[in-house]
C-alpha cells in the first residue's frame, strides 16, 4: 500500500485506498456480517491500509460499531472519517437529523460512543440539507476541533460554492465526493475548487455501484438490485465505456472492475474501497498494482467524456482563440 499526503492542509500521510464501510452490518437487509467484515478489516490493515471511512446512518450505527469493536487497542494507527446529518436511528425524531448544530451535538457524541474514541480524525455532514445556514456549520464544525472531539473537517455532497464559501471562513480540510467513469460531473467545479483550497478528496463508488465490474449484464445480483424500483438500464454511453473497460482488462489480465478502479486511483484522489465479502475485498485490492499506461487512461477519458458546460466550454473556447493572437 502506499501513503501520500491527504491535501495541503493538513500534513498527514494516508493510504492511497481509502477503507469505505458502508456494508458492514446487515440491519439495513443487505451488507456483511460481522465477523465478514472484521475479516476484511483485518485484510485491509495487513495490506497497509490505515483510513477507514463510515458514517453514523451506515447500518444504522452497526457500521460503526463493528469499526470500534476492531480500532481497540489500535486506534492511534489508523486514520477515521466519519458523517452525520441523517441519523443513526431508524425512525429519528426531527430535531435529530439535518446539519443543525443540535444534530451536530447528538450525532458525534454517539458515533464516538460506538467508535470507542474520544476523537474522530475527520468529521462531515454528509450531504447539504439545503437548510442549515452555512455559518451555523461552520462555527458547529469548528467547536468540535477546538473541544478536540474533532481533529480535521469535512463536507460531502456539497455543491462547491458552498464548500467555497465555508472553507473562507474556517480551516476545513477534505472533501468527500461520488466520482468515477459514469459520474465525472465533479470535474466541472468540485475537483478544481478542491485543488484551489488545497482540500483532501476522497472519491465514492468508485465502481459505479457494480456497474463497471460488467456484472449487472450477466444478470448477477448487486447494490442496484437491491434498492426499491431499481432496474439496471445499460445506455449507449454506458455500454461504451463497459465495452472499453472489457478491452484493456484482457489486454492487461485483469477485470473490469479493477481497470475502473485503477483509472480512478490515476487521479491522485483518495478513492474507497468498499466490499460486502473479503473475496470481493482482495479482488478490488488487486487495482493499487494495475498501472494503466496513458494511452489506456486516454481511452477510458475519451469514452466517459462529459461537456464541462457553461462556462467553462467557452472559457476554453476563448482562451485558445487568445493563445493563437500571442502566438
């Protein structure tokens, strides 16, 4: 495993793969046992891996339970994040939930309950409410670091005006974001600004919920197959981009999967891996090795483009017309 930097903010060293612990549990009715998923914390920190990404509405706090239950007497050797803004409770009362600094309160006090800490590395909300004042955030935020219950703060799932405009006003520190072949939106403004304000990025689904293993074609079962009404739909950009991925995987003997999540790892981000199965785990693993050369990273851009849109397009637009009257 290797370590870099986590952003310019913060001066820590982190795995390059981030440990993303969203299926263990099984009270939501789909995820790892238990003792699967102490198998595959095991396997990640035998790997070398050291940052393990939660959230208190995982399992309804199963998640972070299981985490606690293996950070025991290890804590200091591993890096946490973890989020609120949902709430761990099945049915929460509504003063419970949102970003509001009340939740703030509730939600961190119980996430290191059951992390057995008394200090979470990195804290976030885990998406814009679209209520809660972004000063209220900030300063709520802030107050964790300074009773250090906190060490570092985040955003997720925050447009990047808003991410922007609270990383003027406080020292936050990372950023959490859905990005891969299918999801490449963030390049837009999300990435940029991250790069501007010097913040960590962690990257999300990295596999597109299973998409870009190939496997919803052959009709196996996964994430999508368990949501209410879902129904995977493969479309021609879809189809594009798996028929890419499936090319360079037999030219390099590897799968699908690997090759899309070796992409997402070429970004320099932090991206999660994320496993119901320590099999699945050790077969993800296997991408940190892949190194895909710039002709295939090139095929694999050119197949998952998007328009950046306005204004960026014009932007570039102009820009190059201005290159050609200097030169």
């Amino acid at each position: 495993m290797k370590y870099k930097l986590f952003g310019l903010r913060t001066g820590l060293y982190a795995s390059e793969l981030a440990l993303g612990a969203a299926n263990f549990g099984t009270l939501k009715g789909y995820g790892a046992n238990p003792g699967e998923s102490q198998k595959i914390l095991a396997a990640y920190k035998e790997a070398g891996g050291n940052f393990i990404d939660v959230s208190d509405v995982y399992q309804f706090g199963q998640a972070e339970e299981i985490v606690g239950k293996f950070l025991e007497k290890q804590r200091t050797n591993f890096i946490i994040c973890t989020k609120y803004t949902r709430s761990s409770e099945l049915t929460p009362s509504i003063s419970n939930t949102g970003n509001n600094r009340k939740s703030m309160k509730q939600a961190v006090e119980s996430s290191l309950r059951r992390l057995k800490t008394d200090y979470i590395d990195f804290y976030m909300p885990h998406f814009d409410d679209g209520i809660t004042p972004l000063d209220e955030i900030a300063r709520g935020l802030e107050d964790l670091v300074k009773d250090g219950k906190v060490l570092y703060s985040g955003l997720t799932n925050f447009p990047a005006w808003k991410v922007a405009a609270i990383a003027t006003s406080v020292k936050l520190s990372a950023l959490q974001i859905e990005y891969n072949l299918l999801a490449r939106t963030a390049e837009r403004d999300l990435l940029p600004m991250a790069d501007e304000f010097g913040l960590g990025t962690m990257m999300y689904s990295p596999l597109a919920g299973g998409v870009l293993t190939g496997k919803y074609r052959t009709g196996k079962l996964g994430r999508i197959n368990f949501v209410a009404d879902a129904v995977y739909n493969e479309d021609k950009k879809t189809k594009t981009i798996l028929d890419t991925l499936l090319s360079i995987s037999k030219d390099i003997n590897a799968s699908p999967g690997q090759v899309a999540f070796a992409w997402v790892l070429s970004k320099g981000a932090f991206p999660l891996i994320g496993a119901r199965k320590l099999e699945h785990f050790e077969h993800s693993l296997k991408a940190a090795s892949i190194n895909l050369t710039e002709e295939q990273i090139s095929l694999l851009d050119k197949s998952s483009s998007i328009s950046l849109g306005y204004p960026h397009d014009l932007l570039a637009t102009v820009r190059r017309a201005d290159i050609k009257l200097r030169s």
